[in-house]
C-alpha cells in the first residue's frame, strides 16, 4: 500500500481534483493506494471563522458564502466534465451537510458558547467534502473505491482539538476493516475518534500526521506527502528565492525541521512512519515527475545542514532569582507545573549559574504558563527567593538543523555570526542534545533578515549586493551599464551577485526585489507614478524586498540627499557616491556622518570624490593606517584644467583652448565652474580632511586660474568672450615659464598645515610636470615615501572611470560584515 495525502492547494479547485485523481489512478496502475485529503485551500480558516462568529452570536453569512463559492464550482465543473458524476446526489449531500452546520452555528450564536466536539464536527467538514468529491470522481473515472471513516480508526488520546493517535490501538481497528485490493482507499485527514467514539482533531495542519497513522497502521510501503512546493527546501522557499532544494534527509532531521517550524510537514508527521522504517516522500502535485524529497534514515552528510526554519508567536520567560542556586529540584517543580498546566515548552536554557532557567511557549499559552509558575512557587515568589517572572513576547525561534553538525565544526559560530551581520539582537540560546539542531531565540520582528542572512551564510557561496541607485544621468548611467556588463562574470566567477534593485530621480522611484529590467529603466521610470525614494521607503524596501545588503548609491548633485545620508544609514544602507557634496559641508556634519557610519555598522566610501576612478582615497586611508603620516601634497586634481593646460602649453590661448574642451564636453557647462578653482579646492579640503585637518571650506586658499572679473557671465559663450580679455596677461606667464623651461600647472597643495590650490611654473624635475591632457597626477610625500613622492598618475576625469570608481567601492562592500 502507498499512502498519498493531498493538501488543501492540492484540492484546491475542479482542476486539481483531476489532477490528483491522475496521480491516484497512476499509482494505483502499480500499487495498492490510499489518499488522504484535506480540505480544499482556505476552506479551514473559513471554518474556524464560522464558529467565531457563531459564538459570538453572529449568524456566519459572509463565511458560508465564501464556502460554497469554494466548494459548489468544484462540483458543478467536475459534473460537466464527467458523465458518471453525479452532481445532483454530490450537490444535495453537500447541501445537506452545510444546512447542519448552520444549524449548529444557529445554536451556539443563541447558547453563546461553541462545545469543543461541535468546534471539531464544523472545523472537519472541509475535508469531508473533499473525499465526498474525489469519491464521486474516482468512481465517475471507473475506479472501485473504499472510503474509511478516521472516527472509527484512528483511535485517539489528548485533547479533543489536538488529539494524538495511539498507533497500537488504531491497528488492530485498521486490520478489522474489510480490505478491497482493487479499490482506491480514502480518509479524510485532520480527524480521528477518542475512546467514546466521538469526533476530534489533530490540530491544524494536521493530515499529515494522518496520513503518516495509516500508513503506519496499514504498514505501508512509502507515505507519499502531496503539497505545492517540489519537496522540503533548506528554508521556505517562500520566504527565501534561493532556496534549495533537499533530495534526502533523515528522520530525525525532517522531525526537527518541522517541529522548529517548517510548515511543509507537521511536526508529528514523522514519529509513526520512522518507528515502521516507512520512507516518506514529499511531492509537488504540479510537477508530479519532479523528484520530491524522500525521507527515511538515510541522509546526505555531504549536506551537513538541512535547514533553517522559524516558529513565530513566541514567549520567552525567564525565572530567576537567589533560590534558584543550589536548590535540587526547582527544574522539575518548574517544568511540571508548566506541563500540568497543559502548556508545551518548546525550548529550554539554563545559564551556567543555575541562577536562571529560560524558556519558551507558545504566545497563546503565557498566560496558562504564569498562571502555573505563580501557583506553584507562591511561596518563594513572596520571600524573594523568586524575582517576579520576567517576560519577552514578540518572540521567534530560528534554527538550523542538520544530522552533520555532529561532526562538522563552526556552524554555531557561522549561525551566530550570519544573526549578527544582519544586526539581529539574540536573546537565547539552545543546541538540541542530538547535536542536530542549534535555535536562536529573537524578536519575531526580525524573521526575515534573520533567516535570509543565516541561509546565505549555509547555502549560498555568493555574496549579495543590492543597489539602490539615485542619480541615472552621466555617471549613474555609465554604472548601470557597466553593471548589466560585468553581473554575468562576476556571479559566475567570482560569487557575487549583484542586483539593481532600485533606480530612481528627484521625482520617481522604480524597484524590483531580482534587479531592475538595466535596459529599459530610462523608459520605466519616466512612465512611473511612484513617488521618490525617502529613508522611510528606503528602509520599507529592505524589508518587502528582502534585502542582504543594501546599498544607497548617489549619483546625484543633490545636497540635500547628501544631508540625508544619515537617515539612509539608520534605514540599514551604505553610502557609496561620487558627489563631493556630503564630505565639504561642515566639518561639524563631516564628523557625525562618520560617527552615524560607525554606530549604524554602516560604510560611507566616496573614492571617486578625488580623481574619479584613480586609487587616491583608499590608498590614503591605507597608508595612514600603517602608521604613515602626510608631510607634503601637490596634485593636478581637475582633468578639465589638465587637459586645457595641456593646450596652452602646445601655444593655444586660455580662451582657444577652453572653447576646445567646452565642445569635446569636457567642461562643466559653464567653464567658469572649472577656471575658478572651486572643483579643485573642495577635492583638496576632501584629502585634508583624510588627513585628519579639522578644516572648513573657507580655510581652503583658492586662487583663480584668471582674476574673476575675465569669468563673469551666465553661459559658455559670453565666459569664453570674456576670457578673450584675459588670453594677453596669461600667455605672457606661458611664454615666461617656457623661457625658463618650465610649464604652468594649476596645482593643489598641502604643506605646512596650509591647504591651496595656485597656478605655478613646474620644472622638469616635478612629477606634475609632464601631467596633461586631462590626466590627474598627485604625488604624495609621507613619512614612508619621501623624498621621492608616492604618485598616483592617470586619467582621472570622464563619466566611464568615475563609474569605474564608484563600482569598485560597491563591490568593496560584499565581504563587509556588521562586526567590522
Ligand atoms: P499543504 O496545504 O499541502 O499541507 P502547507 O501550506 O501546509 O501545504 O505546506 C507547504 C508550505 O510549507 C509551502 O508552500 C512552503 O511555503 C512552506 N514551507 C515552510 N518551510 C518549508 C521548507 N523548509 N520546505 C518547503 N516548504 C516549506
Ligand atoms: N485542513 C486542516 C487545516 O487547514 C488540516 C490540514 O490541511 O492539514 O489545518
Ligand atoms: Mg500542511
């Protein structure tokens, strides 16, 4: 016998009822089959709704709608696709049944109570009409059928809405039964019968467990669990997109999974199958030829964790206080208490002390628990030998769980780590004596980023960026198609996978959780509604897009983003940017974007702030922190002035040879902003203030390249008119250094504490010297490098290697850890 239990998805609708009838028929072609179903999606929760209602004396007419739009096209849909389907009898039996479960939420709407045995009579109904249907449609299909009603055999123990099964006793109940070799057998999951024969429940999610009884009962060769995922994945594939598939795991492993939590199975699914060796395979109802995962007691070690699951709607209690030390038995007096009280703990810790016990319920439970503890330590709670019972609610459990952390090292020390790079705060600890599980106890608020980070860190090799860019112009454009270039290489080759999940302007914003369409955003953005980013949906963004590591990049000219990149910061962003604008505001503001940095556990990398994408800042910051100290600096910081200069030198006018790169576009759009020395004075203040100078802009010494009088006007053309007035005055000082075999250079300067850019007259000697062309050049004279100057030389202007500069900063950001 093989024993298929189909799930609510799976029974879902007309077109899944065919579909499971075809995997029945299927399997019966070969073996000797039995189906258990649940009740068709949604229809539970509808359930439980109406007794709701009902007992709080409403009359339920919203939820019995919903039912029958559920339930009545799956039958009127089957009726007129197969002839042998007797609607009518399907129709009037199901009528028949929906009119008693008005009748009894009538009562209990009048009596304002609902007995727990009509609670369990009207929960169950969604799955007896699931096996009133596939009844029908077997036999319509041709085939014999045999339907076993779990009242009479599943003989049941506990509470009547979590009831367990007493596997011996529903044996011998099973083996009384009249077997039909030919038939397809079914039974209705989620039910059972306690010793008086009444109807009860095995608790939600419960035809698992069902399933798993008969075929414990029947000793069936395979228990086969049909749902709507292709088999138990390392995580909920729901919840994370780079789930993994398992093909093997073992009892105890599927046991612990599921029992912290994941939802594929219930947790009591397992025991009966793993005392009859019965393997079990969990199978995707939409893709019937996929594999599934088989469960049994073989493993794959090469796999040495399984998973990472959460059970929510948690409370932590924590009893502690000077009686607890030494006293022998205050555990036991504890958790018998706790279970008289009819709570189930689900995790327990002890500190080392003995002074504190810590322990999980279930939230629905605090109150049962408190009630037992209080009762039962009434005494020493008085006398103060008890603290009062401190309590965390809002709690989850987070664990791994795998058989091969019995031999592997550093998974506690991976879990933890991977919990505090996503910043989650743990509150408890405990490591299953089996060595096969590790559980953290955390604020459920943190699930997902919990879950996500500690599943990359055992499942995925790759190291995750998510971009979110501001600014598409020159520079953010360039980025984004270098981007869309270099993603392929470098998930492929080096891991990193690195995804645009947001583009936007100062008007909209466009995102997508898998990274945004890098060709058409032009297109999407402008034809969006939305609204622009704000550190408010920024930080909604890392939560509805899952975000691992989430990184603001501004390509933009706005100082007033610049003022909020402390707010992006406390929305859980790095700050990546080519703008100089943040870091030559005040030094005031200077300083506490570095501290918000530092607290947030944040990074702010502006490389390409000096020199586009030349290594100018990071290798500062190297040198300085193996102890070198800037005694003297001189650089060509402007690759517009570079590349004019350049000119000048081969016998052009300053005029000439502005108009020329005004129309390579070489200029900002009015030269003036590149003849004033305002561009070059705010990137020397920049590696000033690297250098640890507490300076404002105003303490920068900006010469003009001409006196400002020749840089008046509004565009352009009337600057370079203008300009034509000074060409006399300033190819005389050309013609002068030449003479004395020198070339002029608009030069950056830092020297005895002094911080000035000035044209001066460089002779050969000098590393700026042959600097032109729209080359940018600083020589760097250190304690380590002197007297010959380290130089970083290269072209150093351009939208393309300033991208290349803000991208070598972003992809700094992947190995980055909150511990940094
Ligand atoms: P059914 O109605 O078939 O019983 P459930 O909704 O109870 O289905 O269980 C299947 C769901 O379990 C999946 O849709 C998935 O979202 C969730 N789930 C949680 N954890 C896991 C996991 N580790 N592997 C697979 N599915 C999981
Ligand atoms: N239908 C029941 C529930 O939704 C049992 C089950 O589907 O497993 O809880
Ligand atoms: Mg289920």
């Amino acid at each position: 016998m093989r024993v298929l239990k189909f799930g609510g998805t799976s029974v879902a609708n007309a077109e899944r009822f065919q579909d499971v009838a075809k995997i029945a028929l299927d399997t019966a072609a070969h073996s000797q089959t039995a189906l258990v179903l649940s009740a068709p999606a949604k229809i539970t929760n509808l359930l439980v709704a109406l007794v709701a209602q009902g007992a709080a004396g409403n009359s339920g007419l919203k939820e019995f709608d919903d039912i029958r739009a559920i339930i009545e096209p799956i039958i009127t849909t089957l009726g007129s696709k197969f002839e042998g389907f007797n609607t009518k009898k399907i129709l009037s039996e199901y009528n028949k049944t929906m009119e008693t479960i008005r009748k009894r939420v009538d009562g209990m709407a009048l009596l304002g109570v609902c007995p727990e045995l009509v609670m369990a009579y009207i929960e169950s109904r969604g799955e007896s009409f699931s096996i009133l249907i596939m009844e029908e449609l077997l036999k319509s299909l041709g085939k014999k059928v045999r339907v076993i009603d779990p009242v009479k055999v599943l003989v049941t123990e506990g509470p009547i809405m979590e009831s367990s099964v007493n596997i011996d006793a529903s044996k011998a109940k099973y083996a009384a039964l009249e077997d039909d070799k030919d038939a397809i057998t079914l039974m209705s999951g989620f039910c059972g019968g306690n010793a008086q024969g009444e109807q009860v429940l095995l608790g939600r999610n419960g035809s698992d467990y069902s399933a798993a009884c008969l075929a414990a009962i029947s000793n069936a060769e395979c228990c086969e669990i049909w749902t709507d995922v292709d088999g138990v994945y390392s995580c909920d594939p729901r919840a994370v997109s780079g789930a993994i598939l398992l093909r093997k795991m073992s009892y105890a492993e599927a046991m612990e999974l599921s029992y912290f939590g994941a939802k594929v199975l219930h947790p009591r699914t397992i025991a009966p199958i793993a005392q009859f060796h019965i393997p079990c395979l969990i199978k995707n109802t939409k893709n019937p030829k996929g594999e599934g995962t088989l469960i049994s007691e073989e493993t794959d070690l090469s796999i040495p964790i399984k998973g990472i699951s959460d059970l929510k709607g948690i409370a932590l209690l924590n009893i502690s206080g000077p009686g607890m030390k030494g006293m022998v038995g205050m555990a036991g007096r504890l958790f018998t208490a706790v279970s008289r009280a009819n709570v189930s703990v689900t995790l327990i810790t002890q500190s080392s002390s003995e002074y504190s016990i810590s322990f999980c319920v279930n939230q629905s439970e605090l109150s049962k628990a408190k009630r037992a503890i209080t009762g039962e330590f009434k005494l020493e709670l008085k006398e103060g030998l008890l603290n009062p019972i401190e309590v965390k609610e809002g709690c989850a459990i987070i664990s791994v769980v795998g058989d091969g952390m019995r031999t592997v090292r550093g998974i506690s020390g991976k879990f933890f780590r991977a919990l505090a790079e996503a910043n989650v705060n743990i509150r408890a600890i405990a490591q299953g004596s089996s060595e096969r599980s590790i559980s953290a106890v955390i604020s459920q608020k943190r699930v997902p980023e919990a879950v996500a980070f500690a599943h990359t860190a055992f499942f995925n090799s790759k190291q995750r960026l998510d971009v979110v860019l501001l600014g598409c112009g020159g520079v953010g454009g360039a980025l984004l198609s270098q981007i869309k270039r270099q993603r392929e290489m470098l998930s492929s080759k080096q891991g990193i996978d690195i995804r645009v999940v947001g583009v936007g302007n100062s008007k909209h914003f466009i995102s997508d959780p898998n990274c945004v369409d890098l060709e058409n955003y032009q297109e999407l953005l402008s034809e969006s509604d939305s609204e622009a980013l704000t550190p408010e949906t920024a930080e909604a963004l890392i939560k509805s897009a899952h975000l691992l590591n989430p990184i603001l990049v501004d390509c933009t000219t706005s100082e007033e983003l610049a003022n909020s990149y402390i707010d992006y910061m406390k929305a859980g962003y790095h700050i990546v940017t080519p703008s100089k604008k943040a870091n030559t505001l005040s030094f005031d503001f200077y300083k506490k974007l570095r501290e918000a940095a530092k607290l947030h556990h944040r990074k702010f990398l502006y490389e390409a702030n000096v020199g586009a994408g030349l290594p100018v800042i990071n290798t500062m910051q190297n040198q300085l922190a193996a102890g070198d100290e800037l005694i003297d600096f001189a650089g060509i910081l402007s690759g517009t002035l570079s590349f004019i200069f350049g000119l000048v030198e081969d016998g052009k006018t300053l005029s000439e040879a502005t108009q020329i790169a005004y129309e390579k576009g070489f200029t900002e759009p009015n030269p003036a902003d590149d003849l004033d020395g305002m561009d070059v004075g705010r990137k020397l203040l920049i590696l000033a203030r690297e250098n640890g100078m507490e300076l404002e802009l105003s303490d920068v010494k900006i010469d003009s390249i001409v006196e400002p009088k020749y840089l008046k006007g509004s565009n352009a053309k009337e600057v370079i008119a203008n300009l034509k007035n000074a060409d006399a005055e300033f190819s005389k000082k050309v013609s002068e250094a030449k003479a004395k075999g020198k070339v002029l250079r608009y030069v950056g300067c830092i020297k005895d504490g002094k911080v000035f850019c000035q044209l001066r007259e460089v002779g050969p000697e000098d590393p700026l010297f042959r600097v032109r062309d729209g080359e940018n050049a600083l020589a760097l004279t250190t304690l380590y490098y002197q007297p010959i100057p380290l130089v970083i030389r290269g072209y150093g202007a351009g939208t393309e290697v300033t991208a290349a500069g803000v991208l070598s900063d972003v992809l700094r950001l992947q190995n980055w850890t909150h511990e940094d």
